[in-house]
C-alpha cells in the first residue's frame, strides 16, 4: 500500500509526462489531481510524440488502471479529441479510464467568461490560456458548478441552461468585443457529453481508498507547477487550483498520512509560459538558444516558454512546500554547449541577499545572485549511464543537491522515455 506524488517544481513544463509513464510499471493506478485541458503532458517513444491533456500519463501502460480524480476540470469537447486521437492505438480506453463523478464540467460559457474577462484586463492581462478553467474553478468555489455525477441526472439540461444564462449576463458586464456562436458550441458540446457518458463513473474517493485498503498502490500525477498554484504560486499570475502536494489529498480525497513519497521534476534550467515576475529570465542570445534547442514552446497552446538560469531560491521554496523527497532533473542535454552555467543561489531585496521566496518577486523587488559552474560540450542524449555523464554535469548535480538537501534521483537527456538515467 503506497501513494507517491509527482510534482512540477516551476512553472509547469518540467516534463511530468514523462516520467508518469516511465514510473507507471510500478503502480497499479496513476491518479490526475487537478487542473484542466490547459495541460499538455508530453510522452515520447517509438518515434512517436503523445500529448495527452486530461487523461493520466499512465494510459500508454496496460498494467495501470487510470483516473481522473475530483479535483480536475473537465471540458468535455477538449476530451472527446482526446479520446478519439488515441484509438488508433488499440488503448482499452473504456475499461482503464475511470472519471470522478465530482470533477467540475467546463462549459462553453465558461470558454466566454475567460475570453472576455482577460480582453477586459488590457495590459494587466493574468496571461491565460482561455481554455475557461479559471471560470469553471470559480463557479466551484462559488458553489454554481456542474459536476460529472450531474450529467446522470435527468434535468441536467435544465441545470445547464440555468448556469449558462448566468454566464451570457455576465460576459455583458464586461464589456468588451466578443464574436461567439453559442448554439454551434452547445450542440459540439452534447455531443461530447454524450461520448463522455459511455466511460465509467466512480465515486473516486471511495475507489482509491478501497484499492489503498487491498494493498495497491497510487501514483498521483499533477499538472502545470509549484510556482502557479493559487496559494504558494507567483499570484495572481498563477493558476486556478492547487498544484502543490496538499492539492493532491482535496483532488483525490487520499489522507496526508497516506502519501509515502513525494517526487519532484525541475527543468536544469528554468521556463515561464504567460505573464509576468521571471528573476532569471534571459532574454538575450543564451535565452533564445536555451529556448531553440529545448524546443521550448507549449504542447497545447503553443506559445513561446521565455528561459532564464535555473532559480534555486524558487527549487528550494517548492522543495518546502511540497515536502518533496526525491528530485528527477529534466532537460540537461539542453545545457549542453555552454561555457559557463549561472545559477541563481539569493536574492537582493530590501537592501539585503536573502535566500527565500518573499510576497513579491517583481523585478522592481528583487534582484537575482548568481554563481557560476563551468559548463561542458559533450552531447548526452546517447548517454545511458549515471558514469557516462561528463564531470562539470556531475558537479552541476552535486552542487544543487548540496543547496536544496534532496537527492537528484533521475537526470533526463532527451525527451524519448529510454533517454532517462537513474542515479
């Protein structure tokens, strides 16, 4: 019996994905906790590239039943693709593919409300993906939301319509310029829902804690980054639900005391997806080539990832808030070809280096300290072995686990799940 977490450590982008599915033969179920369509989790192998965005990393496996817990949003459209672009590969969707009856539903007026809201804010915009989950997260905590197990109902329309309503009254407040055809959306919509209905439905909680009871164990995988959950993250340009490992225990329903081991991914360098406080941002030659050769742009929106040093002062505030134990290093073939590596070790604020995350990182309030490493020129992304990996990578290693006092347990040369060294 066993729950273990996989968190991102960043901003989203570290490469979850991919190590779900390298560590999914060991679990007998991998459990998405939170967050929306927004995710694109990227899986590699046998010369194909996957993007899968609501549906857990582990569904490639056929040893691992899947769910998606309480504390994910849902668009069913979004969903529908999803599940249509896997059958090609003869996945047993319908049998290893189970879905909380309490995760809350996307609508289309949910789409809307996002787009006119961030049009609303001009220069001041939060940077969101206007895939309508923080609108959905709000009429969660508002208490307005449809939920999964709502669709088994037989006035679900009705409640559809109640809620959509409420949304096109809303999108007027904001007033601004919005060209939409809701009744091509609403009948895309059911359709989907309809598709939607022909997968299981559990009541999640009590699943997951019946299976803990029979001795099996979870994995329980999150989406986008420590540093853009709505509480501990760069707010308010974060996202909407709780990215860290306490998201895990609200989105599954899991007890605190049955979480044995909490892994956390960081990329060797840094990435920012949207607006706003980035201390060691590049925007030079070095971001631009760090930002070419880790083909850094998003699986889902496409949108270009802006690339700084890595930040330790941030690695080791998640580390903290996470609790987490085991640290995997993603992306160190990307580094390769650099003279000489900074890594961001303070902070100048208030006159002072301080080596914590304060209530503001705007660069009017902080100023990043840097070390330099030396860097190395080999190429890794043959390399099979910890031995293999050249000394300055090695010392590049040794020198973050030193500040951050958690072993790098996994280093990533290459997006292909084979090109993953265990230390």
């Amino acid at each position: 019996m066993t729950v273990d977490l996989l968190l991102g450590l960043q901003w989203g982008d570290e490469g979850k994905g991919k190590i779900v599915d390298v560590l999914t033969s060991k679990y007998d179920i991998i459990a998405r906790f939170q967050g929306g369509p927004n995710a694109g989790h990227t899986l590699e192998f046998d010369g194909i590239k996957h993007v899968l965005r609501t549906i857990p990393s582990g569904i490639f496996h056929t040893n691992s039943i899947n769910i998606i817990g309480n504390g994910v949003v849902i668009d069913p459209v979004v969903f529908d693709s999803e599940i249509k672009g896997l059958e090609k590969f003869n996945i047993d969707i319908y049998n290893r593919l189970l879905i909380s009856r309490k995760a809350h539903l996307i609508l289309p007026t949910h789409r809307l409300l996002d787009a006119a809201s961030e049009a609303s804010k001009g220069n001041s915009k939060i940077g969101s993906t206007l895939k309508g989950i923080g609108p959905t997260y709000m009429d969660k905590t508002g208490r307005n939301g449809l939920r999964v197990g709502d669709i088994e109902l037989a006035d679900f329309k009705e409640r559809y319509q109640a809620l959509a309503e409420k949304h096109i009254e809303m999108i007027k407040f904001y007033n601004v310029e919005l060209k939409y055809d809701l009744p091509a959306m609403e009948k895309e919509f059911f359709a989907s829902i309809e598709e939607l209905k022909k997968l299981q439905f559990i009541d999640s909680e009590a699943y997951l804690n019946k299976a803990l009871k029979e001795g099996k164990s979870i994995l329980a995988e999150g989406a986008q980054g420590s540093l853009l959950d709505i509480d501990f993250g760069t707010y308010p340009f974060v996202t909407s639900s709780n990215t860290t490992a306490a998201g895990a225990c609200t989105g599954l329903g899991i007890a605190p005391n049955k979480v044995k081991q909490v892994f956390g991914i960081f990329k060797a360098y840094t990435t920012r997806v949207g607006s706003r406080p980035f201390p060691t941002e590049l925007t030079n030659e070095i971001g631009a080539t760090m930002a070419k050769v880790g083909n850094e742009f998003g699986s889902v929106t496409g949108r270009a990832r802006r690339c700084g040093w890595l930040d330790l002062v941030a690695l080791k505030y998640a580390v903290q808030v996470n609790g987490v134990t085991e640290l995997y290093m993603m992306k160190g073939d990307v580094l390769s070809g650099f003279d000489t590596i900074e890594v961001c070790t303070g902070y100048e604020y208030k006159g002072e280096v301080i080596q914590h995350l304060p209530y503001n990182i705007e660069p009017e309030n902080v100023k990043p300290v840097f070390v330099q490493k030396k860097g190395w020129s080999q190429d890794l992304t043959n390399m099979t072995t910890y031995d293999e990996l050249p000394q300055e990578l090695k010392d590049y290693i040794a020198f973050i686990e030193q500040e951050v006092e958690v072993p790098i347990r996994i280093v990533s040369v290459g997006p292909d799940r084979k090109q993953t060294i265990v230390k």
